[in-house]
C-alpha cells in the first residue's frame, strides 16, 4: 500500500517537473508581483553603513486581496513604494502596520503618508504589531485608523541636524512647525497637544508606548474596535 503511494507521488511529481516548471516560474513570478520590495534608494552610501542597515530591513508591503501589509523602517524609497502600491493595487483599502519601528528621513515620510491620506487609505496595526517614531506618523495617515489590544504605538523625541532633542527647544521654535502642520492636515483632534506631547514623552533614544486612552485622547484612533 505505501510502495503505491509513492509511486503515485513520483508520477504527479514526474509530470510537474515535466509540464509545470513554466507554472513554478509563473508563481514565483506572481509572488513577486504580489510584493513591494525596498530599492537602494539615492542616500549617500555610508548612511546605512552608520545606522548599521541593510536593504531588508527598509520597508516593503505585501499584498493580499484589498490589504498591503507593511514591514520595515521608512526611508526615501517608501514614497516609490506608496506610488506603486496606489497605482498597481487599486483595490487596497488598507495599510497594515505589523512592524514599523521608525524612520530614517522624515521628510520623506511626511511625504509618503501625505500620498497615503490623499489615496484616502486606511491604517491598522494588529494585536501583534509595532510601530514607532515615524512609523506612528505614517500610522496618522489613514483615514480610518484602527488599533488592536496588545499593539505598541511609540512615540519619543526626534533629534538630528544639530538638534540634540526637540524637547529642549523652545515652543515657539521654527523647527516644531512641519510636524504641527502635518497632524492638521491628518485631522487630529489636537495636532499641537499631540506633537509635544510626543517629544516630552521620553528621550530620542527611549521609548514611549501609548496606552489606548492616550490614543483616544490624542485621537490616533479614529474608529475603537475593541
């Protein structure tokens, strides 16, 4: 019984590798088109040899029905990316964050969630997702944005361009006003309140997870679904 088994699997076997190789191509074909990969995008070389990066680490979506899910650390490659996914997968509804921990150029990522919210797109992270930094500001961008229990939400001081925390300028400092300005475009209830609120948090190299009443209150959760 079992020897005829396996001679039922060889021949199915047999006649796969003999008719279906082009069908393996054509999946493999069809799995990448199904995927969003992150491209070398035009940084100087040494950025990802100074943050100690690699290409798969940057983010990348993968398709499935009306959902893209989201991977990976935002950079000038992800607006490419956003540009893909709006115009090759118009029947994406849905941009799901499983592990976004950040950014590594904001202004890029302010641009890439403009295009997000223009598309009118939505944004979820799972109960087993995490997103932080610029991954929360992408996260602002969905029209509907929904949050799981269990999800971490962090947010913390940026720093960089000779700033060494944003937390230790004053509030009446020009360099505070692209993040403002981008919360009132994304509609939230208090885009001042939140923006400080978010560099007070903790330091640039810490961590603040929001819980779901701060989310609430600052609004990142536009539809509660637990």
């Amino acid at each position: 019984m079992l020897k005829r088994k396996s001679n039922i699997i060889f021949v199915l076997l047999l006649v796969f590798l003999l008719a279906g190789c082009n069908s393996q191509n054509d999946l493999n074909k069809e799995v990448e088109k199904n995927v969003i990969s992150a491209q070398k995008a035009d940084y100087e070389e040494d950025i990802y040899s100074i943050f100690n990066l690699t290409l798969d680490m940057m983010s990348s979506f993968k398709i499935e029905n009306d959902t893209a899910y989201m991977n990976g650390i935002i950079n000038k490659d992800t607006i490419r990316q956003i540009k893909e996914l709006i115009s090759n997968y118009p029947d994406v509804k849905t941009i799901v964050m499983q592990n976004v921990e950040g950014s590594i150029d904001d202004e890029s990522n302010l641009i890439a969630s403009r295009l997000v919210r223009k598309a009118g797109l939505n944004t979820h992270v799972p109960a087993d997702g995490m997103i932080a930094s610029g991954g929360t500001d992408f996260f602002c961008a969905g029209v509907k944005r929904t949050v799981e229990d269990g999800a971490e939400i962090g947010v913390h001081s940026w720093g960089g361009a000779g700033i060494e925390k944003a937390s230790s300028l004053s509030k009446e400092d020009e360099s505070h006003k692209p993040y403002i300005k981008y919360y009132e475009e994304m509609k939230l209830p208090d885009p001042q309140g939140f923006y400080f609120f978010t560099i007070y948090a903790a330091e640039p190299e810490d961590i603040h997870n929001m819980t779901r009443d701060e989310l609430i209150k600052y609004g990142l959760i536009s539809e509660d679904i637990n």
